[in-house]
C-alpha cells in the first residue's frame, strides 16, 4: 500500500496518523471531514487534515475551522486536497489558509521563510542525465517504482551519476525518492503523462552540443533527426538534406567523409544523451526541444508532433 506523503520545496516528509485518544479529542465536525495526520517539518509540528472523499469544502469554512483548531491543539493548520482549481487556491491563499495539493503545491509561507535552507543549492535546470530519465519515463517505459540499481540496467550511467541525475528531478519536483522495505532507494514521479512534460518544460536543455556536416558516413549507429524526423511525424514530405543525431560518447567514433563544420550533403547533431529511437527516429520530445528555436520551424508543426503523441498515449 503507498505511503501518505506529501511534497514541501522539493523534498518528502511523510504523514503519521494521529493516534486514537488525540482524535477522540478533536471537534466531531473535524473527524467527520477530515482524516487528520501529524507531519514533522523541519521540527515545527503541524496537522495535516486530509479532506475525505465525497466531502465538499468552501475557503471560507476552512479558515474558521482553521482558526478555531488552532487555538485548541496550538499548532499550525494544513489542508490536504487531491486536486483544486486555480480559483480556488487563490481563495485559499487570500484567506492564508495553509495547505497541500497531493504532490504538486504547498502554500505554507510563515513555515516554508523559517525552513533551513537545504546543504547543497537546488538545480534550477534539469541536466542531460535527468532529461534522459524523464523522456525515457514519458515515451519509452514508466519508471515508477524502480531502484537505482534497476535504472543501471537501463541506463548506460553509474549509479553515481543516476542518483544525481534523480536529485535534479527531485529539486524541480518532477519526482521523489523514499526507502523500500529492502532499504533501497525507489523512485515516482509527481504526476504522468502530458501533465509531467508541461511542467518540466521550462527546466528542459537543448540535447544538441554541437553540429557539423558531411558527405557520407560510415560505421555509424545512425537516427534520423531534425527536420526531417518532424516530416516522418507530421506525415509530410522528406527534406532533401538528411540530419542524424548521435550520442557524443560515440562521435568520436564516427567515420565522416569531406567533414565540413559549416555546410555538407548530411548534418549531423551530437546530443548530450543518447536519442531515444522511435523507427529510426529521434523521440518527438527531445526532438521539439531541438527545433522549438529553429527559424524553419513553425510553432504550428512542433504542436501537432507533440498533439499526435499524447493522442497515442491515451
């Protein structure tokens, strides 16, 4: 059975039901509602109230109920929601009651300005090795549940590398990590499926580090990328010039003929991961961060290719 958790500024803190003889304590309106758990933030106790199914709430109620709790247990007040809609967290918020969307968002301002600031500073941007993590979960095979161990086998990184790599994704709270009951560390991610892409959009890198151009190739494990993957997505006519990605690791391996940096019969793009092959093609995700700056791309083209995946997905 998963554990009740909660996610406040990139970390996990886990729920504890409250005993018995302290719930027989609270108001029954409370325990009709709610179910209440105690939560340990960074040595400041709260209750979390975690509102039960079929069981409707107003703002306005939850700031009375707030107020009134407080005086009686003398400590802070949270709200625990699955889901709430943009009005109503700005509701919430101008009535500073505190509380948690599931996994997604934490309004507890008084508590999150007195939090010790954590030993290593958060990534602001996910890397090429997180990247590669969160497309292959997108597009390839889910990742929930798995070990790092289990990601080695996955993965061509060191488990090193991996737990950084999940460390990133954990400080933009794209994931989190807790301990199994074999003492290994597991990884799941906030939300699925386009909800996740959207909102690690803005973290995203370019997988491209460098291009050059050639005649011909040899000895090469070749991906079709750039426009002319978009036209093999959008089902449109193929470019006269054809471009393949490779991982950088293998570039240097590579046999090209007549190279030339600035122009050539074949473009070659050197990723920073290696491209997730579709059919011979670069993955559509990594493939729009690729283009989504390109003058001979329209916004309109990328948006199809990226409609017609999460088509497919559902």
């Amino acid at each position: 059975m998963e554990k009740e958790i909660v996610i406040i500024a990139g970390r996990v803190y886990q729920l504890n039901k409250c005993d018995a003889a302290f719930v027989k304590k609270l108001p029954v309106d409370i325990r009709l509602r709610f179910t209440p758990y105690l939560l340990d933030f960074n040595g400041d106790e709260m209750m979390v109230l975690d509102l039960k199914k079929d069981t409707f709430l107003t703002p306005s109620v939850a700031h009375k109920l707030c107020l009134d709790l407080e005086k009686t247990i003398e400590k802070p007040v949270v709200f625990l929601f699955k889901k709430l809609t943009y009005y109503e967290r700005d509701r919430y918020i101008r009535l500073n009651v505190y509380f948690l969307v599931s996994r997604k968002y934490a309004f507890l301002p008084y508590l999150l300005i007195n939090a010790k600031a954590p030993a290593t500073p958060l990534s602001r941007m996910l890397n090429a090795k997180a990247q590669h993590i969160l497309l292959h979960h997108l597009q390839v095979a889910k990742l929930d549940g798995m070990t790092i161990d289990k990601l080695e086998e996955i993965f061509p990184y060191k488990y090193v590398i991996l737990t950084r790599a999940i460390k990133v994704l954990e400080d933009l709270e794209l994931c989190y990590s807790m301990i199994n009951d074999e003492h290994k560390k597991v990884i799941h991610f906030t939300m699925q499926g386009r909800e996740l892409w959207e909102r690690a959009l803005p973290y995203t890198i370019n997988p491209i580090t460098r291009t050059t151009f050639a005649e011909s190739i040899k000895d090469a494990n070749l991906i079709v990328s750039g426009i002319n993957a978009l036209a093999h997505y959008n089902r449109k006519a193929k470019i006269s010039r054809t471009t393949y990605a490779i991982f950088q690791k293998e570039a240097k391996n590579v046999k090209l003929e007549h190279q030339n940096p600035l122009d050539g019969g074949i473009k070659i793009e050197v990723w920073s991961y290696p491209p997730l092959a579709q059919d011979g093609f670069v993955d559509p995700l990594s493939l729009y961060l690729t283009l989504k700056e390109d003058p001979d791309t329209t916004e309109k083209e990328l948006d199809t290719m990226i409609e017609k995946l999460w088509a497919k997905k559902i």
